[in-house]
C-alpha cells in the first residue's frame, strides 16, 4: 500500500482551505471554485508553468509564485486576486496581442478563444505596448489542418499532448525568446510529419486561432478539451 500524503491547512483569499501536501495552489482553488487565470495548464497534461498568467502572492514571501507548479505548505496564506497581480495578468495578455496577430474580428477562433476571453474577463481595453506587427508564415500543408505562426502563443499545450497522450511527439519548439516558434518533426512542414497521426489532439487543445482545422468557418471552432483527463485515466490503468 502508498503511503498516504499528509492533511494541511492553508487560506487562500482568507478562506481556511484543508489539503494534502502534494496538492498546489491551482489544483486547490479550481477545487474551491476560485479563480485564477491560466493559459499553459490543462487537466490531464503535465505542469510547465510557461504562461505566467496564474501567478499568486503568498504573505511573507518576497515574489509571486505560479499556482500551477507551486505545492502547498502549512499555514501558506495565498492572495490569488489583487490590484498588483491584476495589472500583472492583464500586463502578459497585453504582449501577447503586441506580439502576435490576434485580430479577433478576422479569426476563425472567434468567440471560442481562451485568449480572448481572458482578454475581457481581466479587463483589457488597449494594448499599451508597441505591435511587432507579426509576419511568420502560415503552414497549410497538412491536409486537414493549419498552423498559424501568427497566433501561436507558445503555451506548449499541443507538444505535451501530442507527446503525452497520443505518444507521438509530433510537434517542438525551435529557437529561443522572439525567435521561439512551434515545428513539427525537426521543422519540416507539417503536411509532411512522418510521426503525425492526424487525430487532431493537438488542434482541440490550442487555446488560441494558431491550430484550426482547414475550412472550419467562424463560429465553429469550439474545441474539446473534457476527453484529456479521462484519456490519462484510461492508459493508466
């Protein structure tokens, strides 16, 4: 038999949370129903802690943490929504935008948009940062699918899932910082991937315009994500 973890108590928002000590912050909060933004994190997906956006404050400690990648302690106080880590998330969701193109009016992940709709949930209004006025290309190569460089946002969802659940580790990413961009199979065009399975993992945990399937109009690119957790679940077993 495993040993079993042991049972702490916390507060998070001033509420007195009990927890196991292998737990972390998000998986608490997502559990007491409270709210902290997040792009890179997925059920049923490892933790990387790439996007930033589900930084918490924790009383004592000299730097915000991410919920995701960040266990629990006894008597952790965690301050997951304030004046400071608001101007932070709504800062991130700004450069993304500066960086890439995310038009919304003109994406065919219009209205099915994580991006965007965390865009409006944190109140941003304007970019204040100068637009880079992004020109990467545009791969329509695979038969079903297309990746839009444009609108990628690196959160890295489709290489673990791809790797992690389908097993085929299709897709990386190449280079560093802004020259960072998602490949497939050593960056040759997806439509060429010896190692692709077409089954479209990838494309339904995109949280952005950046992996759509070819033809779909706007409106229709609602994209299933509930199958993660459960498909871990199974191969498992």
């Amino acid at each position: 038999m495993g040993t079993r973890s042991k049972i702490i108590t916390l507060k998070i928002d001033g509420r007195d949370i009990g927890a196991r000590e292998d737990e972390t912050i998000l998986d608490l909060a997502k559990q007491n129903r409270i709210w902290i933004p997040r792009l890179c994190q997925l059920d049923g997906l490892s933790i990387v802690g790439a996007c930033r956006l589900c930084m918490v404050e924790v009383v004592g400690w000299n730097k915000m943490v991410p919920a995701c990648a960040t266990t629990v302690q006894e008597g952790m106080e965690v301050v997951t929504n304030s004046d400071k880590l608001q101007e932070y998330r709504r800062m991130i969701i700004e450069m993304l935008f500066a960086e890439g193109n995310h038009l919304c009016a003109v994406c065919v992940s219009n209205g099915n948009c994580e991006l965007q709709q965390l865009a409006h949930d944190l109140g941003m209004e304007s970019v204040r940062f100068p637009h880079l006025s992004a020109r990467d290309t545009v791969d329509m190569t695979h038969e079903r699918f297309v990746l839009d460089h444009n609108r990628c946002i690196l959160c890295t969802r489709c290489v673990r899932v791809c790797d992690e659940i389908e097993g085929a580790h299709t897709w990386d990413v190449l280079g560093r910082g802004v020259n960072a961009q998602l490949v497939s199979d050593l960056n040759t065009p997806w439509g060429e991937s010896p190692t692709c399975t077409s089954c479209g993992k990838c494309v339904n945990v995109c949280p952005t315009g950046a992996l759509v399937e070819n033809g779909k109009p706007i409106g229709m690119m609602e994209k299933r994500r509930e199958f993660l957790a459960y498909l871990t679940k199974m191969r498992g077993n």
